[in-house]
C-alpha cells in the first residue's frame, strides 16, 4: 500500500536567510517546508545531528566551488556555508586569465581569499588550472581549444609559468591538482599539456597528487597510450569524470569498465567523481537539460549518486555549492539558490540532504559493497551497506528510474542479506528525521535482516543502530 503524508504547512518553522544586500529580507523555501511536512508513517524520535567541517576528522566528500575565475559567483557570498555543509574538499578552478592580465605579471588577491577562506573553514581546496588566457590568444570560457596553448610555444611556456608559481604558492595548502577541465575531443592536445604540467608539478611538488580531468573515452586512451610510451604512467594518480545522467544510478556499468581499463595500464589508478549535481529546474542548455527538475527530484538526485559512490568507496564531488550566473543564464545546479546579484537567497533542500550524507559517512564509516536483497514491491530497489564501529549500516532507494517530485513512501516486505541489527532506527536522508521501528516489524537473525511494512521511496532510508546515531538537540532549524 502506497502511504501519503503530506500534513498542513502552517506552524512550520520558514527556512529563512537574511540577505547581506538587503537587511531584513528573507525568502522561504517551500519545497523544503514540504519534505518537512512528509515523511514515512513511522513515530518520529529526533533529527540527526550534523557536524562542521571542522569536527570531521576525515572523509573523501568534496564540493564544487567553481567558476570564481570567471566571476559567476561571489565565493564571500557562500564560504561559511561551505564548513557548514561538512565537505572536507573544496574544488576550485585557478584562473589563469584572472591572475595573469599582463604578460609576467600575477595576482592572485582574489584566489588567496578562495584558498585559505576553504582552508580556514576546515576544508582542503584542490585546484583545476585551467583555463586559456586571451593574452596569449586562448579561450577563458569552458569548452576552449587546447591548441592554442600547446602548439604555440610563447603561450605553452607561460603556461608551464603560470602553473609553477601557482603550485609553488599553495603547496602548503593544496595537495590535488586537476588539469583542465572537459577538453573534449582534444585527446593528442591534452596528452601533451598532462605530460608537461603534471611533471611540472611533481617537481615543485613531489607529493602531489594528479587528477586528469574528465574526457571522452578516446581521448582517454590516447592520453593512457602517451604516458605508458613515456614511461611516465605514475606521474598520474586519479582519472575525474563527470557522470550527469538523468538517473544517478544508471552510471556505474561505465564505471566499473573504465576501472577495468585504467587497472591494465596501471594498478594505483582510481577514478574520482569529480564533479557532478543537478539542476533545480528545467534548464534549456548544459548537463540535464530538457527535463523538468525540480527541488525535490534534485535532492533525491544528489543522494542517489552520493549513496552510490560511497559504497563503491569512489570520491565524489557535489556540484555545486551555490548557483552560477553564466554569461547567458542562471544555472540552478546550487545546493544554495542564488540571484542575478549573487546573492544568497536561501537553502535548497538538497544543501540539507547533502549535510546529512557528510556529517554521517565520514570515514569511519566503511563500505562492505551492494547488498543482495529480496522485496514485495516489483521496482529494482538497492541497498548499499556499510559498517560503522562493528555495527550495520543500510542505505536503501528505488533506483531504476529518474528521480520524482513524489513525497510518497511504499510500505515494503524486505529481506537484506548480510546485515544484522540490535536496536535498528529508520533515518530519512532528506530531513533528517529519525523515526522509531516497531520492534514486531523487524527480525535479524543468521546474518539477515528482514522488514515487515518497510516504508521506502526514489531516495535513500537509512537502517543503523540507535546507539551510532548522534542526535540533534535543537527540536527547529
């Protein structure tokens, strides 16, 4: 039986945010006034607790803070809320062209605010150089032309210049360096500028750690090809990609043969979601385009493909953490919804869906892998499981379609096999409610759990054991 619950919006606390442009000024989400007023027909006990930044000791979830080279967001607009969010990465992109406007002569004022600003919030930026310069008649703009970089030899040697006071500047702060970003197309360009600059790096930087941006799949095996034919395939540790599908779940055949691939050419080779999210709207241009997102298919989205890199122990990057302004449209990606002004207007539901991910599966929290399960309901339905401190952990979604708009649970017979609970509660990703579970309607016996009226839906439930849950101690946000 499908259960809906969607009670009455009055009495529930705004999710405001006085704007710094405009004192007094606040804006509610209603979206997220809705998914606090849904939820699963269950006895709600609390919320979990998030953490700061600061308060994770570890963990491999980054978020993008892009484009800043280009002036399509204000990163004093959002800092803050970066530490907030409880990423322990931060992916920036240099600006080549912002820092060197006079040929030999670099600023890097406004990058310093954006590499120490992540560093003070307890976040460790790593950094894409990119993009071309006009002085040295290459593109700003994504999507540029490596070839007026590396066929000339004027622009290729201030690159190499530009790269080596960049990395000699923040070694002490930046570990990971990506180069470029989505050349398509350009797989003999790029493996020119990946041998050179990366080398480079090394230099300067011995224990540096090297990304190759993400690529098409040929490009990729003519770059794969030129550092074996130059002995130089350890100068690269981790190959990005960037996997916008409209259903998050759909990726990871790709992944698991690209994986394959790179283990032929190299066995420390890991692949490194670099960056990915998607929009709040129906945008008519860039990655998703031409399907009707909204705020609440967006932040299922954004679980869905966390929860799947998680288990499969892949780094990932949420993209991204505010909306960008492009020269010809407002992109609505952002876990904060922004304006044309750049300024905050409030949190996206996903911001919070996304801060209850990073707080929790920090990296004390270990995958075990996808879980066999069986189920009464005829959708596909994953379970992703994990251990923390001994104890079970059980992510489980709908994942064999895109992701709804529905604030709507099925009650669910369900066996997973390979976990076992004590004292199990049910936690919605999303709100961050955590709900009390009939002790009639659960048994773990023989390493199996099995679930009687399990509520699940399109976005990922939470099994763990109560005494592994932090709890919130405010009852509003």
């Amino acid at each position: 039986m499908k259960v809906r619950t969607l009670s009455v919006l009055i009495g529930l606390t705004i999710c405001c945010v006085t704007m710094g442009a405009d004192q007094g000024k606040t804006y509610r989400s209603i979206s997220w006034d809705k998914f606090n007023a849904s939820g699963p027909e269950l006895k709600q006990i609390g919320w979990v607790a998030t953490r700061h930044a600061k308060d994770i000791k570890s963990s491999d979830w980054s978020v993008g803070c892009e484009t800043l080279d280009r002036d399509q967001a204000n990163f004093s607009v959002y800092k803050d809320y970066v530490g907030e969010l409880g990423a322990k990465y931060g992916r920036l992109q240099s600006g080549w062209a912002k820092c060197e406007k006079e040929k030999g002569v670099y600023d890097f004022a406004w990058l310093d605010q954006c590499v120490y600003g992540l560093d003070e919030q307890g976040v460790e930026p790593w950094m894409c150089l990119c993009y071309g310069n006009p002085i040295y008649k290459s593109s700003i703009q994504l999507g540029s032309s490596l070839g007026p970089v590396v066929n000339s030899e004027e622009a290729m040697a201030a690159w190499l210049r530009y790269v080596e006071v960049t990395v000699a500047r923040y070694k002490d702060v930046v570990r990971e360096w990506e180069i470029w970003n989505e050349p398509f197309g350009q797989g003999e360009d790029y493996a020119v500028m990946v041998l050179a600059t990366a080398e480079l790096i090394k230099k300067i930087q011995p224990d540096a750690v090297i990304l190759v941006t993400h690529i098409r799949d040929s490009d990729r095996t003519i770059v794969l090809d030129a550092l074996k034919a130059a002995g130089k395939l350890d100068l690269v540790d981790y190959w990005a990609y960037h996997p916008y599908a409209q259903n998050p779940d759909a990726s990871y055949q790709w992944v698991e043969k690209t994986q394959r691939q790179l283990a032929s050419y190299s066995p420390k080779y890991k692949l490194y979601q670099g960056e990915v999210g998607c929009p709040a709207i129906l945008e008519w241009t860039h990655a998703l385009a031409h399907y009707p997102w909204t705020e609440y298919s967006q932040a299922k989205w954004n679980l869905r493909r966390m929860a799947g890199d998680r288990v499969r122990g892949i780094r990932s990057s949420v993209f991204t953490i505010i909306d960008l302004k492009y020269p010809n449209m407002l992109q609505s990606f952002g876990l904060i919804r922004s304006n044309l002004l750049h300024e905050f207007i409030y949190k996206r539901p996903t911001f919070y869906a996304v801060q209850h991910m990073m707080s929790f599966f920090d990296d004390a929290v270990i995958p075990v892998g996808i879980l066999d399960c069986e189920s009464t309901s005829p959708r596909k339905l994953t379970v992703a499981g994990f251990q923390k401190a001994g104890t079970s952990v059980a992510l489980m979604w709908y994942s064999g379609e895109i992701p709804s708009d529905e604030l709507a649970w099925d009650n669910v017979d369900v066996t997973v096999k390979g976990v076992a609970f004590q004292d199990p509660v049910y936690v919605e990703m999303i709100t961050g409610k955590v709900f009390e579970l009939d002790q009639n309607a659960w048994n773990s016996e023989g390493g199996n759990t099995t679930c009687t009226q399990l509520p699940v839906w399109d976005s990922p439930m939470m099994l763990v054991e109560r005494a592994q849950i932090e709890f919130r101690k405010e009852a509003t946000r």
